[in-house]
C-alpha cells in the first residue's frame, strides 16, 4: 500500500500540499485522511484522481469528505480484500437492535460499520449491478435477514427468477407466498395476482377504519408483510408492457397496505429503467456497473463504474444522500442451514386464477353489462400513450362541438 510520504508527495506534483493525518482500514478499502491546504477545494482534488491513482500504482483513488473536519478521505484499494461474513453481520449488536418493520441488513459501511434499512419505509428498493459485482449474493442477504428476523406469519415472499438459477433453493419454505417463478408468462400472472391482493387489502383496511398496515397490526390483527423480489427485471419486461404496468401499479399503491418490492437487473438502461419507474423507487443500490451511463441512470450520477466488484456498492437512501458500502457474502451451504427450520409448504393466501378473484370481489352492474367492463375500460386508457389519449379527447370534443351547433341552428 502507499506510504504516507508518497501520498504527499504525488498530491504535490499536481500543485496540491497536504499531510495526512490519519489511516483506517476497512474491508475492501485503506482509508487514508489527508488534511489538504487551507483554500484547496473538493473539485481540484477530484480532477487530479485518475493521475493520482496511476502515479500511486493502484487501480482507483475516490476522495470524500471527511463530516466536520477539514480533512478527506482517500479510499484506496485495499490489496488483499477481506470477505464480509453475513452471519458475523446478522448478529453484530447493531444488525439485532435494529427494530423495523423489514429490516435489512445492507453490508458494512467502508469502515466496517454495519449498515441497516428498514423496507418498510424505502418503501421499495431498485438494485442494479453487472455480472459477477455482487447483485445476487446482495438479494440472498436480504431474504435471509428478513428471515432471521421475522417468522412466516409476519412476512411472506414472491420470488420471480426469469434467469431460474438463483432462487430455487427457497422453494418449499414456509415463507414462501408461491413456488418461486421462472416463466415470464406466470410471472406476470404473479403480479396481476398481487395488484388483487393489493385491493383486497385496501378492502381490508377500509372495512376495519385504519390507514395502513401498521396501524391495521395495532387494532385489528397480523396481516402478513409481502415481499417480492424480481431477480432480472430486463428480461421480464422484454415480453411486453404488461409486467411493467403491474410493477408500476404496485409501486404507487401498495405501500400501505404491506407489499413491497425489490427490483433488480443487470442492465438498468433508460428503456428498462424509465424515469416513471425510478420516481417510484426512492432507494436505489447500485453496485459496480459497466458503464457511466448506466451509473447515471440508477443513481442520477456516475460512480458506479469505479466500483470494485465483490459487493462494492453505492446506496442512495430516500433523503438523496449517497453511501458507499460492501456487501455480505453468504454461502450455498449457509443458505440451506439457515432454511432447514423453516422447510415446509406455505398456506396460500392468494387465489390461484386473478379472474377467480375477479368475479368474487367485483361489485353486481344492473342491466346487460360485462362484468369488469369499467376496469378493462381504465386498464385500455391506462395503456394509450399521451399523444393517443390527446387525440381521443380532440376528436371527442371535435363531435360534441358538431352536435352542439348543429342542435343551435335548428
């Protein structure tokens, strides 16, 4: 690693002096604090990285401030990474004290410090990473914290695995809402099944007087937490609009009443990850990607490219501040032990078919209607695009305006 002398002197070469002051090693990174000149500013050091990290002969150097001091940090590489264990992070002091609704136990921050969330409140989280950056080690952790934490009868999953490698251990779980899905085509009859439960559960809520499920949990009784988790949302959404609409759907609406997402994908460009969807997840974890454009688009800034893979990640909480952490790390052979108490099939608490459970809650209409014709009538108005819709109420008001005059010359 570099000397506190050399890292002075190649400062100086780009006409920046300084001393450092102090050092601290995290798991995946040697955090130096180098105390620059009175009057240096953030920009100067931040244009000068590149050649720093070449002159120092490590692959990248990143600075940050360091919170009420006039030092920064320079996170340097650390040359012999260290693997952060989940079960040493799932029961670290502040992983159990952390009291939540959902809690997830994220990683460690580049000091070593644990780093907690609670779902609940995000209320969805969007995940986006490159192959071999960590993505789905990261979404196995999240499931088994949620799981260490909470019993089958507080929370319950839907786990939709297009690529059908990373989540058929969790099959036949007493936490398990469903088998988990690997076709596309059941997977978005899985969400539609969802948005059913969403307003069954509204039902529930009205009918009771409470707001939320929190509130419904104080007053009335449990009504299980649902979490779904789809492992690449790329390839759901290449097989039409349908999955995206329900995503959406679920992403404005289902908060209150206890469903909750995760989204991840390899690939977070603009035509997979629209601005429409983004506005619906506040909280965005990206770990390394391919590209600074794809940086930009799960983050709305670059710094992702840089990352160093092995859950090396950037988290942007709800409030807009970005953290760098590591991700755990959690074995095959971990996940089944920490499974084999709760193996067993799960008490369904959804209908098989949506149209069964559209025919049970859908209100009578009088006379020679279809059933369902207002929502088909919504869903189709729902679908058009902007410019589609403007025609429709141009043409409409064209007609009306017609009658209108006609009727007043007579």
């Amino acid at each position: 690693m570099p000397e506190r002398a050399d890292i002075e002197r190649v400062w100086g070469h780009y006409g920046i002096n300084g001393r450092v002051v102090g050092e601290r090693r995290g798991p995946l990174l040697q955090l130096t604090e180098f105390e620059p000149a009175a009057g240096t500013k953030i920009k100067k050091l931040a244009s000068a990285l590149d050649d720093i990290a070449r002159e120092l002969k490590v692959s990248s150097v990143n600075v940050e401030p360091v919170p009420g001091s006039n030092s920064v940090w320079l996170e340097i590489p650390a040359e012999t990474p260290e693997t952060v264990d989940f079960a040493s992070l799932a029961d670290s002091r502040a992983c159990k004290e952390f009291k939540a609704a959902l809690p997830l136990c994220l990683g460690v921050d580049v000091r070593g410090e644990p780093v907690t969330a609670d779902l609940a409140k995000m209320p969805h989280l969007l995940v986006a990473g490159t192959t071999g950056s960590g993505k789905s080690v990261g979404l196995n952790t999240f499931i088994l914290s949620l799981i260490k934490a909470k019993k089958p009868e507080e929370v319950r999953f839907v786990l939709i695995d297009p690529k059908r490698v990373e989540f058929g251990i969790y099959d036949n779980q007493q936490y398990m809402l469903a088998p988990v899905v690997t076709d596309n085509r059941q997977a978005v009859e899985m969400l539609a099944r969802l948005a059913d439960e969403m307003e069954r559960r509204y039902l529930r809520l009205r009918e009771s007087m409470t707001r939320n499920i929190a509130e419904y949990h104080s007053r009335v009784g449990l009504m299980p937490y649902i979490v779904c988790i789809i492992d690449e949302f790329a390839d759901l959404a290449a097989t039409g609009p349908e999955a995206e609409k329900y995503v959406r759907l679920l992403a404005q609406k289902a908060r209150a009443c206890g469903i909750h997402l995760i989204v991840a994908t390899q690939r977070p460009s603009v035509d997979v990850v629209a601005g429409v969807l983004k506005a619906d997840f506040p909280c965005r974890l990206a770990y390394k990607t391919a590209s600074a454009a794809d940086s930009r688009t799960i983050l709305d800034t670059g710094g992702a490219e840089k990352l160093l893979g092995r859950g090396d990640a950037l988290y942007l909480d709800g409030r807009g501040r970005l953290l760098r952490l590591h991700g755990a790390y959690v074995a095959d052979n971990d996940i089944r032990t920490l499974l084999e108490p709760w193996r067993g099939k799960a008490v369904p608490l959804l209908p098989e078919k949506p149209a069964e459970r559209e025919k049970q809650t859908e209100i009578p209409v009088a006379g020679k209607q279809e059933p369902g014709i207002f929502r088909r009538l919504l869903g189709w108005w729902s679908s058009l695009k902007v410019r589609e819709r403007k025609s429709i109420i141009s043409g409409l008001s064209r007609l009306f305006n017609g009658i209108v005059g006609r009727r007043s010359r007579k």
